[in-house]
C-alpha cells in the first residue's frame, strides 16, 4: 500500500526523529549528534523531510558550494519499512529544485544498488570510485548530475 506522505522543510525540532532515521540508516556510520545539529540549523542547508501521519519517514539535506557552483545531497534516507514507493525520489527532487547549482553530486555506498539506480533514473552518472571512502571499508561512488 503506498503511504501518504508530504514533503516539508526540516528543523531543529526534527532532531530526535532525525536520529532514528539516521540509527536505522546508516548504523555505526550515522551522523554524530553534533553533525545533526548542524544541518538542521545552518544557514543555507536545504534540509527537507517526509511525513506520514506527523512521522518523520525520510531525510535529505543538500548545500551549495558558492565558490566552485556545485550541488552537494550530502544525506537521504528512509526508513526501512517506506522504502520502494518513491518517497526518496520526492526528496531528492524537492532537494534539487532548491539548490541553485548547475551541478550536482553525491557519494553513495557501493552495493547500494536501489539508490544508485533512483540516481541513474534521475539523471545522474558515475563520475569515480573512492576506495574504502566509509568507516566500514565500503567504496563511496561519486555520482553528478548536470543540468
């Protein structure tokens, strides 16, 4: 069954449903407490969520970099029990339409296959490979999208 979710922007408020979804996520490598401050306080951070029934059930945040032009989504997830019913497409769409970049990339875990293939969908392409680049030895792969 397809949840009824909303997208809306994300605060400090956010912070504990933020780090469940971070636990859940990304385990031993999620965001340390102090880094989830951060992004959900920062000035120019796009920062956006997806609710169902005043939950938070997904996360995306994204920076402009002013001095080289380019778009980074520097975290998504969702959690496990939404997955597959395009709630991170709606985020990393929403996210893109607020950045003003020309340019836009994102690391993403090797093996991560269903991510990798929302990025492919959405336009993005592999540009490298950086070996061992997450705590658990994993490859990150740079994706970019140009637009």
């Amino acid at each position: 069954m397809q949840p009824n979710f909303t997208i809306e922007r994300a605060n400090w408020r956010d912070l504990n449903q933020l780090r469940v979804i971070e636990r859940e996520c990304f385990g031993e490598e999620a965001w340390p407490l102090i880094s989830l401050i951060g992004v959900l306080t920062f000035p120019k951070i796009i920062r956006l969520k997806a609710i169902v029934d005043n939950l938070m059930i997904g996360f995306i945040s994204g920076d402009h970099d002013s001095a080289s032009g380019i778009g980074w989504i520097t975290t998504v997830g969702v959690l496990e029990k939404y997955r597959g019913h395009g709630i991170g497409k709606a985020l990393l769409l929403g996210c893109e339409d607020q950045l003003p970049s020309k340019i836009i990339q994102l690391t993403v875990r090797s093996g991560n296959d269903p991510a990798i293939d929302m990025y492919l969908q959405q336009g993005y392409r592999k540009m490298d490979t950086w070996p061992r680049y997450y705590a658990s030895g994993d490859d990150g792969i740079l994706m970019r999208k140009d637009r």
